[in-house]
C-alpha cells in the first residue's frame, strides 16, 4: 500500500498539452485598378501684335531705398539672445564706435583669423553701421 502521508500537492501531474492555434487568414487586399488622369489643358497664350518691346531703362530697375540711420540714447541698448543646440549667446548692441567684445576680449585676441572677425562683424558693415554700434558678446 502507499504512504498515507502523501497529499494531492505532492502528486505530480503530467503536464497539459497545448493545443496549437491556428493562424488568422485575412484574404489579401487587391489593388484598385490605376486610372490615369489626363493632365488639364493649359490655354495656349496667343502674343499681342501689339505688344510694346522690352527695354531695359532706369524705371524698370528697382530703386534703392534709403533709411534713416536709427539711433540709442547713451548707456542704452538692444538686447538680443541667440541659441544653438547647448550654445547660447547673449548680445548687448550699444551706441558708439568703441571696441567689440566677445566674453570680455576684444574681437582680434578672441578671433585670432581675419575672417572669423569678419563674421563676427558683418551684419553691422552690411548695414553701414560699423562705426557708429559696437556689441558686447557673452558666449556660452
């Protein structure tokens, strides 16, 4: 006879088989038939006879307009931030023809090639204003 101390927790039982699942079969979708759309005629633009040549005169370039210079009072200033992926720079534009400065240096010791100060300075020779504005550059 069999131990009475066994319980029903110690009886293994034979593990249950799984039963397979059978895939979904969704019916493939067709293609609708492609229909080819004709393009729109364009009217056909018929010259005037009367038509007055093309000549290049003053009036028909554009003319160049002039501005005021603008102007800060003293000790004023526009104040401008720029921002570049973890860079940020902080621009203080001041009336004056006194140096430019990037993180307190002047523009030839922080920009040591010509055409790095250049850029830096530009926007204001572009405008004519290089004397009359200098900047003062925190770069982070």
């Amino acid at each position: 006879m069999a131990d009475k101390d066994t319980t029903k927790k110690d009886i293994a039982k034979p593990a249950a088989k799984k039963q397979a699942v059978a895939k979904k079969t969704t019916p493939r979708k067709t293609a609708a038939p492609k229909t080819t759309a004709k393009p729109a005629e364009k009217p056909v633009r018929k010259p005037a006879a009367e038509a007055a040549p093309v000549t290049a005169t003053a009036a028909a370039a554009p003319a160049e307009t002039t501005f005021a210079k603008p102007t800060l009072a003293k000790g004023k200033y526009v104040f401008a931030t720029g921002r570049r992926k973890t860079a940020v720079a902080n621009v203080r534009l001041f009336a004056g023809s006194e140096d430019s400065l990037v993180n307190k240096k002047k523009l030839d010791v922080y920009f040591g090639q010509a055409g790095h100060r250049d850029a830096a300075a530009r926007p204001l020779a572009l405008t004519g204003l290089i004397g009359d504005f200098h900047f003062l550059a925190n770069v982070h």
